[in-house]
C-alpha cells in the first residue's frame, strides 16, 4: 500500500537526488509510516543545495520506500495565483498513484490534498501538529495576520471531515479542531529514546553545584516571531543586573542579524550566544545538557519537542501558556506569551533557587518518561494499523 504524504515542509536535495531535512523529518520519521504502510510519497516544498557547506548539520531523510515530489510554496498570494493549477495538476496525478493521503495540518499543500482526495474518493487522514491561527497572527506580518481566519477556517473543516485524525497534544488542539465523527489518537511527533535514570542524577549533580555564567537555553527558529526570542531578550534586559552572570544561549536557524542587533541595543551584547544548528539526536541532548535553565517563550506551539527534549535531560523548564505547553509543565513555570515582565519575575525567582531547580527537574524527568520510543511507537502503530484496516476495506 502506497500512502502520499503532505505538509509544507521545506526539503533540501542535491543534484544526488537525496533529501534532506534541518532535523524535524529525518528518514527515522519515515519509518514510522512504512512499519505499517509498504512505500511513501512525500510531497513538500524543496530547495536544491548547490555545496557540501550547505548540506552540514542537515539530517539525510531520503531512504528505501520513500519517493519525493517537490512543489512550490502555496504560502504567498502570488503563488497562490500563478502556480495553484500546477500544483492541483501534479498533486491529482500523485494521488491517483496512492492508494490514500496523510495530511499535516496546518499546511497548504496537506489541505490541497486533502480536497483532491476527496473529489477523487480516496481515504485521508490527517496529522493536527500546530494551530493556524497562532502560527499566522503571531508571525508578524499584515498578511499573515488577514490570511489567519482563512487558514483556521480551512484547517477546522479538514479536521473536521477527516475519518481519522491524530494530534500532537492531549486537549489543546483537540479543542479548537475538533473530529467530532472520526478516530481520534493523542500521541506526540515527537519521541525520546530511553533515558536512564544516570541523566537525572547527573542534572541534579550540576544543579547542586552550579557555576557562574548560569546558562538559559532556548531552541527555535531564528526567523519571524514566532519563538519569542524578543521576549525573552526584553525580560532578560529587565533583569540583567539582578541576576548572577549569564549567558543567553539559542539553537536555531535562520537570520541572526536583527537578533544580535536587537541584543546589542539592549546591552546584552556579551550575554547573547547563537549556536546555529545541531543533528537531532545526541548532539542537541548534548547541547542541552550545557543548559542549566530552559525557556521556551512561544508564541505559538503545537506540542514542543524542544521543550520535551529539555525536560528529558532534566532541565528546569519555564514556558509560555501558548499551545500544549501548559499540557508540559507545572503550572507555577508558565506566563502569557510576550509577557516579557512576567517572563523576568520568573526567572528572577529561579535562576538561584536551586531547591526549585532540584525540584523542577526531577518532575520534567518524569513527566518527559510519557514521551518515549516505545510507548509513542506502540500509540503510533495502533492508529496507522487502523488507518491501513480502514483503507483496505474500501470505505
């Protein structure tokens, strides 16, 4: 059984013909499918790397039973115009070949999918990772901010008439798209490997004996708002001569200028450090390790990996209230999105209370345990098995 898959995911390909991805679908996400299903079509948005310094720090995500269609961005209102009768051409013809389509949601390319699947009869399920209104309100853009109830409407009535629907949280996202007649599965995209209890112990080691710089970590997306990396360097600035000396770490890609230069007029010039970009895996666990506080300011979120992998490492978390992050910590760690003043009283609170880091990390440990391989694998497979139960039938 071939099953397409859809999302506006940007992938990078040499000339090869191998894929790649800055870390979120390596080939491992892909198996996860073809467990269950014999082949993938994966349709995205590409981008063709010219050099070898281009590919470094990128997760190779081409493997056996996974073919790739690149099509344009349907994100702006020109290609919107010039290029949806290409789209719907080569997306017709590849859902022809499948036998049905998973959609991530929210995505343009996933909700023309979804329509073409439909008008061709073809079963479809979809993927809910993100809420399109926060994605697009907050990204800071006029058009962005018009283009947010459209997006919303589009995705709420995909979700709506999908026979099958997973979710990356336990409610929040449940709440605003609702499935109200097909099956529904809560299970997180994202997975931690078995964490043996030697990773708490040595958290708790380096909290009790904690240096100077204290470091704060954020993981994200360089590019837009959608992070809150302005509010986290306005409350930082707030605060700076209160706290013990620190050093303001983040692990992203994207432009980094109006972020120096934002820093810079904050007088945080020497506190703000940018650590481009990591493999997934062992090398940001290893970078999360060097964290002694992480923050994860968001404006918009589905149900963060980065937060999940931090909690697994044991770090203190502090986070915004924005997606399923309150479905992630104690609700004393939590603050409004762009609260940068709330953010700062929190973090004036923490930063040398070790008995609550103790105490924080512990618990994320804990709670990050819902999140491993095998129990996610085995939520995972249940559904997909279903899915595949379904589409056989022919319904």
């Amino acid at each position: 059984m071939n099953v397409l898959w859809a999302h506006d995911h940007t992938f990078y390909f040499t000339d090869s013909g191998k894929f790649y991805s800055s870390g979120k679908l390596p080939y491992a996400v892909w198996e996860r499918y073809l467990s269950v299903f014999d082949s993938l079509t994966v349709v995205s948005r590409g981008k063709r790397m010219t050099s070898a310094h281009e590919m470094e720090k990128k997760s190779l995500s081409s493997g056996a039973g996974v073919n790739f269609i690149v099509l344009p961005s349907l994100s702006n209102p020109v290609n919107k115009i010039t290029k949806k009768g290409y789209v719907e051409r080569v997306l017709t013809e590849a859902v022809m070949k499948a036998d049905a389509v998973i959609a991530r949601l929210p995505s343009e390319i996933g909700s023309e999918a979804i329509a073409i699947a439909k008008k061709l009869g073809k079963p479809f399920a979809v993927e809910v990772v993100a809420c399109a209104w926060d994605g697009l309100w907050n990204y800071g853009s006029v058009q962005g901010k018009l283009y947010a109830p459209i997006a919303t409407w589009k995705t709420k009535s995909d979700v709506k008439e999908a026979p099958y629907a997973i979710y990356v949280t336990e409610q929040f996202l449940q709440k605003r798209y609702p499935c109200p007649s097909g099956r529904t599965q809560s299970c997180s995209n994202v997975e931690l490997p078995e964490m043996g209890e030697d990773v708490l112990q040595r958290r708790l080691e380096r909290i009790r004996s904690m240096k100077t710089p204290v470091t704060i970590g954020l993981i994200g997306s360089l590019n837009g708002k959608t992070k809150g990396i302005d509010t986290a360097l306005n409350a930082l600035a707030r605060i700076k001569d209160q706290l013990p000396p620190f050093k303001f770490r983040i692990l992203g890609d994207g432009d980094k200028s109006r972020w120096i230069a934002m820093a810079g007029s904050l007088g945080l010039q020497e506190n703000v450090q940018f650590d481009g970009v990591l493999p997934s895996g062992s090398a940001v666990f290893g970078w999360l390790d060097s964290v002694d506080i992480y923050i994860q300011p968001s404006f918009q979120e589905g149900l963060p990996r980065a937060t999940i992998e931090a909690m697994g490492r044991g770090c203190p978390v502090i986070g915004s209230t924005a997606g399923g992050i309150p479905e992630l910590l104690d609700p004393g760690c939590l603050f409004k999105p762009g609260q940068d003043k709330q953010l700062a009283a929190l973090l004036t609170g923490t930063v040398i209370n070790r008995d609550w880091m103790l105490e924080q990390a512990s618990r994320n440990f804990a709670k990050a345990a819902n999140f491993t391989k095998t129990k996610l694998d085995r939520d995972r497979s249940e559904f997909w098995h279903s899915f595949h139960q379904y589409v056989s039938r022919g319904v």
